[in-house]
C-alpha cells in the first residue's frame, strides 16, 4: 500500500509502496484512511529538526502521520464497540506500561519517557492508505462530524490542557460572581490552528478572548477573530493599552519574547498555559518577574499530549462547533491534497495555511 | 400584559391581565417570551401539594413559570454583553447574599434556604408575556438553539450534578484503563425529561446506560434509547438478571422503593446520585445495605438546582445534541400550547408527555 | 514461635505453636512483635460471625492480628529505608495487582475485590513473635511515639475517610468565612475507638464536636470529651433539642435507628460519612428523607481501609496528640495483656475497654 | 505603650511611646504581647527597600510586627472561643471585602489588591505591648506551643504553598506506588527559615529532602539536615552530579540564577514552587527551558501570604515536630532580643541567624 514515509535519521520524504503484513488480532480492528492531517512536528521530522523521532523496532524507516481519520473496513472477533463503517480517531501516545499514569491510562502524563508515539516515534503513523490498530485505542467518530473529525487529534492536546486548567484554577475561587468565567480575559499568544482552538474553546466557556500574533491577521483569521466576538492584536504595531489585564495567557509560540513581556498584565491568580515549542530563542528575565508571579499566586502550566478522554472530548466540541462555528471549521481546513502532494506540502507550509490535510 | 398566575394558598390556576410596572434598571433587560416550559413543580404548585411556595413581597399571587426562553426587546444603557434581538434563558434561583455560597454565585449551594426562585417562591416567574430582569442573571443562547432552548434550565440542573459526581469522584481513580468511562454502567432510574438528560450525557460521556422504569417504554422512549444505544429495563417485568453490576445509579424518581432495591448492584467506588422527591412513600433498609456502602466505599450525593455556569454548561450540550441527537431533543417537547390553554395542562399531565411547552 | 491462630471456619482461638519459614527476601525486613491491637473484627472471626474471612492459601488456619506494632530485627540486602531497631507499622490490606486503583497503590479503593489483608483473609496476621514482609508495606514509626503507635492502624482509617470528605466537600465552600471549620458542626456517634478518633481528629481541624451514643458516658468518655471540648450526648434521655444542626454526621456504629433520626438535622451541604458495620438491624426510611438529601445537596459516604499514606497521616497525628492529648491517648489503651490472655480478651470485650492490647 | 515603629517613607526604626486608643468591642480581644519575630520584610521596611509600605490611615507612623504571639488579657462580652490566658496568634492580612476570595476568607487570593497587613500596609502591626483585635482573626494556641508559636507565621505561609501544591498535582498521580511521597526528592533553594518549614514539612510528609544553598551549612543548618535525613548541597562547590532529579524545586531565595540551573533536573509531572522576592537580578532563559516545561507537564506555582486555616495547620505541625524535632524548633529561634534591643537586630541581621525575636 501508499504510505508516506521518512527515514529519521536524514532530510526528505517520499510516498512509497510499503509492504506491512498487519494479522488482525482478536481485539484489534483495520482503519482504511480517509485525512491525514500535517502539522509543524510532521515538518520538524521531514526537515530532520526534531531530534526524538525514531523508526519502529526492525524498521529502517518511518511511516509519518499522527492527525488521522479513518473509517473501519474490518474487525477481529472480540471487537464489541466498532463495526464496519464507524469512523474513527486513533490515540497518538501509547503508554510505557510502567509509571502509573501510564497504568491508568493517562499516558499524556507519562513519567518514564518511554512511551511511542505513532508517526513520530517508535510506532508507524497513519499516512498509509490503511492500518490495524487496537480496538482500546480507537476513538469511534459520530458521523456527523466526518468532514472535520480529522480537526480531532490537534485538538485533543487543547482539550487536556483545558480540563487542566480547570481542575488546578479550583485552589481558589477564579468564577466570577455568576458562577460563569465572563468576567475572565483570556490572551491567546498565536494564531495557527492550536491558537484558534484554544480561542474556540475559551470563548465556549465565557472568557472574553484577544488573539494576539506578531502581525495584522490573514483575512481567515480576521474573520475567526470576528465570528468569536475575540480581538486580535497585532503586537508589533498596537499599543500594550489595548489590552486589559489577563486572567489567563495561553502561548502556542514557545517564543518567549512573544509571551514574557505580555506577564506584566497578569492579574491575581491568574495562570499561564505553555504550549508551542521553539528552538534557538533566548530572552532575559528579571526577578521583578519572579516576585510578580509570587506575589500574585500565579500558576505557568505546561501541557503536552491528550488521552483518550480528551479526544471524546474534542469530538464534543466540534459536534457543540458544527452547531455554532461550522463555517470556522471549515474555514480552518485551508486545503486537501491527494497523497501524491503531501511530500511538497510537508517540505513547506503552503501560503495561508491554518490546516492541510491530505485525503485518501 | 397576559400571566399564569396562582394564588399559593389555593388549589388552581389561571390566566389573567397583571398590571406589573418594571421599569427597565440600567444594568436590566427587557425580555419577551417565547417559551416556557411546564414541570412537575409547576403542577405541584397548582394542585397546592408544594408547601414551600409564596407570593413575592406585596403581591398576593405568583406569576407561575422558571423554564423560559425569551427574545431581547429592550437593554438598560449599561448593558454590555445583550442587545436587542438576542435570545435569552433567565436563572431561576437568586441567592440570599449572605452565605458564601451565594455570595461567589453558586446559589444552587445556598446554606441558609434564604433564596427566592422565579415562578416558584418569593418572586414573579415567566409565564407572561414580557418580564424585566437582570443582564448578570440572563443567560445568552446562541440562535441556533432558539427551537430547544426552552429545554436549557432542567437540563441545567442535570449538568449539575454530573459536574459535581464528575469531581467528587476523582476522590480514587473512576476513569478506565483508557481514561474514559466507557467500562462504567450507569443506571437511570425513570425516563422523564430529567431522566432522558441524564440518559443523554451519560452517553455523551461514554457510560453504558440502562433507562429503568416500572413499566414498557413509550414508542418515543423506545426511539430514545434505541438512538443512544442505551437499553430500556421494565424492573416490574424483566429479572434483575439482565442487569449488570452498577458504576453509577441516577434516581429520577424520589422513590425509595425504585432505587434502593437496584442498591445491590453498586460495585465498590461507584456513586448514587439522588435527584427525583416525592410524598409519602416509605421503605425499609437493612444494616446490610449500610455495610455494602461502607465496605465498598459508595457515594449517594443529593442534588438540586443550578447555577449560571451550568447553564452554560447545558447550552453547550444542547449544541453537541443538536450536531448528534436533533430528532431526540424535537421528540421532547411532545406539545406546544397556547397561553390560553396553559390552565389545562397544568392541572393535568397530558397522555405521553415528555415536555409540554407553552408558546407566546 | 508463638501465633494467636483461628480456624475461619469454627468458633474459637487458641494460643500455638506454629512452624512458618518466611526466608528473608532481598527487600524484605523481618520485624518482632511489641504490641497487637484488638478491634470487633478479631472478635467477629474469633466469634465465627465474619463470614468473609479464610486462611491463607496452603494453610488450614489463620494467624489473626491486623493493629501491630513491631521492631526491625534483621533487614533484606536491598532495604535502604529501614534498619534493626526502627519501629514499625504494617500495612495490612494488599491489592488484587488488576485493578487500577490497586495499581498506583490505593488498595483501600479495590474494585476487584480480589485483595488480601493479614489477619482477615487470605494472609497470615502479625499476631505472632515475630513476621516478614516487604520493606514497601512497612510504616516507619518515629521512636517517640512507640508507646501509642498500636494506635496506628484503626486511626488510619478514619484518616482516610476524613482525607476523602475533605476533598469531597471542595464541590463548594465548606470552609467559614474565616477560612477554618470553627462555624461546623460534626456529631460521631459512638464513642468506641473510632469515634473517638474522629472526635480527636475534627477537634484538630476545628470542628466543633458532639459525642453521641445511647447511654451514659463512662468516666473516661467523659473526661475525653471534656478535654476535647467536646459536648457527650446520651441520645436516650437527652432531648434533641440540645444538639444544633449538623455539618457533619460520623457514623461508627452501623446502626440505622442510631443516625437515621439525626439526618433531620443536617444542614444543607451538609456530609454523612458511614463507617460502622453490623449485622440484622432494620430501618423505615421515607421519601422526606430522600427529599432532604436531595434539596440540601447531601453527601452521604461510606468509607473503609486505608492506604499507606494513612497511616503516615495518622503517625502525624498521633505526634500532633502527643504533644496535646498525650492524656487521651494514654487512657484509651485500656489494656495491656500478655499472649497467654489474647485468647480470653478475644472471645469477650473487658469491661470498659477503649482499646486492648497484647503484650509481646 | 512601648511600640517599635518607622516612618513608611524613610530609613530608620525606632522604639516609642505610642497612645493610642484601642477601645473593645464586643467581639474583640485584647491581647499582651510575648514574643514578635523578625523577618525580612520587616528589614526591608526599616532599610526603606520595600516600596509598598503605609501607615494606617491618620496616621503617620507604623508599628511594625507580623509574626506575633500573644495572650488574652481582656475578651469582649460576646467573644465566645477566648478566654483570659489563652495564647493567640494574629491573622496578618485583612481582606479587600470586595473579591471572591476576600469574601470567603481567603484574603491570601486577594484578587483587588486592596488588602492590607498588619505591620507591612495600612495597618499597625504587634511589636507593642498590646493591641485589640476581632476574635476572628486570632488563632488559639494550644499552650505548650507557646516556646515555638512565635513561628506559627512564617510557617502559615509555607502550609499554605504545600497545601495548594498538593491540590494541583492531583491533576495526574503524583503519589508512589505505595500511596506516599517516598519515591519523590524535593529540592529546598535556601535554609533560612522559610526553607528549613518547607524541608520541614517536606520530610514530614515523606518526600527525600535536598537542601541547596551557595555555600557551606553553618553548624546549625548542618545539624538539621542530618536531624532531617536530608542532604546539604553547597551549589558552589558541588558538582551537579550529586543531585538526583527532582520531583519539586521550592525556591525560597527569588534568585534567578539560583533555581533556574537546577531546572533541567526536573522530572516529567513536577512542579517549581516560587516563595522568594529580591530586586534587582536577571536571568537568560531559552526556548529549551519553555520546551522541557512543556513537554514534562511542568507546573511553576506562585505562593504568597497564608489564610487563618493555615495557621492552624501550622500549629498542628509545630504540634508534630514538638515531639519529633523540638529540638530544631528550638534551634531555630536563634535569639531573643528585649524591646530596647529590638532596632539593633532590625537594621542588621545578626550572625548565625535563623530566627531573632523580640521578647516582651
């Protein structure tokens, strides 16, 4: 079958015929393709910037692809909860089997390191035309939501940084005198795909939200931004005055001259959430920062990775999504290419991408 | 302007011109009526079976009505978050602003009984054509809802108390060995609205739901829980074989006799959540179902009313529903009347009805 | 060596001889017998009245004893945390391996059932000269507490039910407007050892206290209670009237119509915790009961077991006592009698017994 | 009455006669003083370093002092919990009453920033020979603290950030296999008295204890890690290699360049707690640190100030250690100066200090 394939330890990428003989086991069930997303780890892999990335145990290549919808072709005889036709995510990380949060389940909180991920390391990913998987690892899509499901995985990592969020905002009161967050200003650092799911989940909870990015917003983003009831800023050329104090900072850039300098708006109690990585980047801090962040009781929180219950619950917020924001979703896939593109769209980011996916 | 008002001393009901001046505060809204909804309480009210109703200060009669959907027509010069044209769900229950509770908004947690609720106790309800209230204490629906919103303030009172079993129970791990719920069997006791609510986002969740009542479904609570993949249980009929042990139990009932029996079932960890109230029944309990919650750590959690996140919180799932179940939430509201024949289906539930709405 | 041995199956308990070899692993610790605690779960064996208890695999008989308190007296190559001389205390229950609150270690959460626990079923007790286990299993005590760390083991367990209700109650603010419990009520009722650890354990956290039971206090409950601050209530001839409404409800007997009653005074938000267990009692509830629970937003909880960070909390609060009620604690170790006795003081409670222990 | 005050705007401390009228009401106490510690703040007040200090209003001067123990001289007539001799300890920060968090007693969330504190702003604090106060705001002592309770707030401050810690880490299992805090290693930057409550409470609560500070320990710092079981690393001199990887870093100096290094020791799921304030430092950090933070799930956590609830946990702890380690409480109190003395040990800190206190 296709299958789009690295060797990890070099530049490149190439769509290729691969011969993997996956037996269905009892409790397993065979995915044929439908999207495969691309995101910026894809391309950190393919422009061999991502050091961690490995082939699996007796490979000498990789296949890629870790943003996956497929729908089901075939299950093993012990399967209960899919049948032929169900579409499907798969979880991306599967746990060490040592740490305990890997024994429950919660992988994304591995202690060890040992876990693989599929697609990225240890485990082939998904850009094949099909794949057998384990039936515990499959999240089961409704249908309604097949046109943007592929949206789940990406997500899935915002939904787990949220539902953090939440459980640790509860060591005081943070809701405001109606019990709502509506009184919360939220500042979203970026303005990419993870950037404007934050900025969908947060105005689904009430906070009132600026989408902040190092220049004026692309049409799309200028149209996200309004559909939301969110202001974007342009950083570069707004004045610090048009924005309020923050309840809550969310960075996706991992530049931290893009978020430090935004922490002297930070109110009492307030959080930072951590989320994008960068390489090379350095910035001062002082310790009128540090006292700040003492003085205030803020909590910086870093967040990597989803479980599977945060992919249902990702599946929540785009059926809650198609509801409200089907035109944003759809807005946000900016385009399909067949398999035979993907090798050109993972070298480089086509011009106003927010998603590409490639279509099976 | 036309109301459903009760004397609360007296058996009966009516619909009559009121006279109500409300001028419009700054901070206040002028909202019209579309739909209200009718339930067990508001026939309580006017079979003069619930004691704890009362006029408003200086009134001698109650505008009936809490479940409400309205439509914005006017906003004091103040209001920022509503305008003109905006639909709208107003909070039933104000706080009595002295305990804590109330006082950080969770008036649905009040400790001193001080509060009032619209339509129900000590202030006007909804079943009138317009009403004036307060911007922090109307909830704002997205218009894609506008034909099921009347639905959002009992489901409201559901989300509370999920929300509330969801974090009582990360006191050990609940979640399966996949992080979800999908290994848990959740029993619903009755299949009413409120219990039909629970059945919904119990699925949504990812628990295995048993509707158990004391008789066959009706053809539409067969269609529902055939569409939610939950089975429907005659206890009078079916033995308790067909049963399997119980994570969670979910009493819509109030009566002791529905639930305590189905007891035996609850495996160590797992929760009852008591929801339903009724008169005079009775029934005897063992030393032995004391021993049972005790050995195997069980949790029975009363819950009643909600607070403005959780109506938010209901909206969001009216929308999941909406992309997901649109057909179970149209079968719900099994008749709009006019506000003229109000009267009658106050007094006397009509046959096969999930929810009776009155239409403005 | 010496062992306190019962036939589950038969009536009755004698003192032996018996020939165990426990070859000492490379992480395991052989530990000499000073003090065992005796509970009415020892008697309920000894009495034939516990029916879930058997020997350990292999074995015709059950060495009984679960509250000891032991000496290091030879250590595995591998133990790094203990050494000859140090005190200690076992853990007695033992997780089933499957289940994934036994996985990370909370065996007191077993969801299998399939755990063992010394001196009750299916593992020899420390009720003998001398014993191994695992260093992982074994509580290091401070020295100074040797006197009263036999205590160890039934206060872990109230520990465990207070640790849980504290996290149970952040549903919403339970805390006073000072921040502290000191506006809570709590009624224990029983005044045995696990009463009154509860009393002492709510005294420390501000609570205040009221001790019922159905009779008299006798002259050590008395001077408990009024050295805890605490009021005693004879619940047969002192009218209700005298108690105010409650936060909080402990129950160490087991008895419906012992705590039932007092439900009418439980305050909304209000927590009963269930503890006690006995056999052949009955109860009329009524749906008011139901009602209450419901509308006061009630939890009820049962509780058992306790974890090995129990019983380092109870270490703490023990130390805590030592250094405020070392009198209380002194005075509820009622007996101190050699091996030879255990078989008299285990077929019948002495008279006025708090706690009795044996000697080694 | 002989008080110790400075002129908020200027440099200098002096003792003086003071009159002022402190009439009792009904619920208020009056209290003597017997010992008031020293700490940082109060220097950085005397030496003009603190830019946030003010006097009461109509005032000015202040009296300085937070870290008080007293006893109950006189009780107002509706003071209920006090009485004539009891010891007490004084709340020091005192509501907004406007916040949330204000409003229900958790003034150390302040979110207005309009608080004031005794002795620092806005408020006359306890070096002076009396003072009336609300009763709701003194913490009983229970009285053979009463050597050691002139730490009760320092230590409030560290319960308050162990508390919270413990809190957020329940997003994940932070807990061993065994249920405890033994297989974690924690940390301490500093061993003043801020870091020797936090190794304190640390060790207490299981966790493997490393005290790190840049330089050698003076003998008294070296006897209490040895007392501890803990390890005394001088940063300057040894070499990273002897420090295992951390599950938390206390940061108690508000250095940068003294936490910040031990960053990359830190292990997936741990958490970095703020505590220390200086002025004037800086730091370079790099995109790698924002990376390993996010892909560990690293939480960095501000703590500040403490609630009445956590005094009273600071009192159970001295409680613990007062038949633990009394003997390095008692090391810790370093000197006690008289009154007359009190400017000399203000304006410089004497050698070998770990806690100077005024005697009364």
């Amino acid at each position: 079958m296709k299958a789009v394939i690295v060797n990890p330890k070099k530049q490149g990428v190439e769509v290729k015929d691969v011969d993997i003989k996956e037996p269905l086991g009892k409790r397993q069930v065979r995915v044929k393709s439908i999207f495969t997303g691309i995101c910026g780890t894809d391309r950190g892999i393919v422009n061999a910037k991502i050091t961690f990335t490995y082939p699996p145990n007796g490979y000498n290549f990789l296949i890629l692809g870790h943003e996956e919808l497929g729908i089901v072709e075939e299950v093993g005889e012990d399967v209960t909860t899919l049948k032929k036709g169900d579409y499907v995510v798969p979880v991306v990380r599967r746990g060490c089997g040592v740490c305990l949060n890997c024994k429950i389940g919660r992988q994304d909180f591995c202690e060890t390191g040992n876990f693989v991920e599929a697609g990225i390391r240890g485990k082939h990913g998904f850009m094949r035309e099909e794949f057998v998987d384990d039936e515990l690892w499959l999240v089961k899509v409704p249908d309604e939501l097949k046109e943007i499901a592929v949206l789940t995985e990406p997500l899935s990592n915002v939904v787990k940084a949220i539902d953090e969020l939440l459980f640790v905002q509860r060591r005081m009161v943070w809701t405001c005198e109606d019990s709502t967050f509506e009184c919360r200003n939220a500042f979203v650092v970026g303005s990419g795909p993870i950037g404007t799911f934050f900025s969908l989940i947060l105005t689904t909870l009430g906070f009132n939200v600026y989408i902040i990015n190092k220049r004026d917003p692309s049409p799309i983003e200028e149209y996200i931004a309004k559909r939301l009831g969110a202001e974007f800023i342009n950083s570069k050329t707004e004045t610090e005055e048009k924005l309020p104090n923050a309840d809550l900072i969310v960075d996706t850039s991992g530049v931290p001259s893009a978020f430090i300098p935004l922490m002297n708006k930070m109110k009492p109690n307030s959080a930072l959430i951590l989320f994008g990585t960068v390489e090379g980047e350095k910035y001062e801090i002082t310790s009128d920062l540090i006292t700040a962040i003492v003085e205030k009781n803020i909590i910086v929180m870093g967040s990597v990775n989803a479980s599977k219950k945060d992919f249902q619950g990702a599946l929540n917020y785009l059926s809650i999504w198609r509801s409200r924001y089907l035109d944003i979703l759809e807005k946000m896939i900016t385009s399909k290419v067949p398999v035979d593109k993907a090798p050109e769209v993972l070298i480089s980011k086509p011009k106003g991408e927010i998603k590409t996916v490639i279509q099976w």
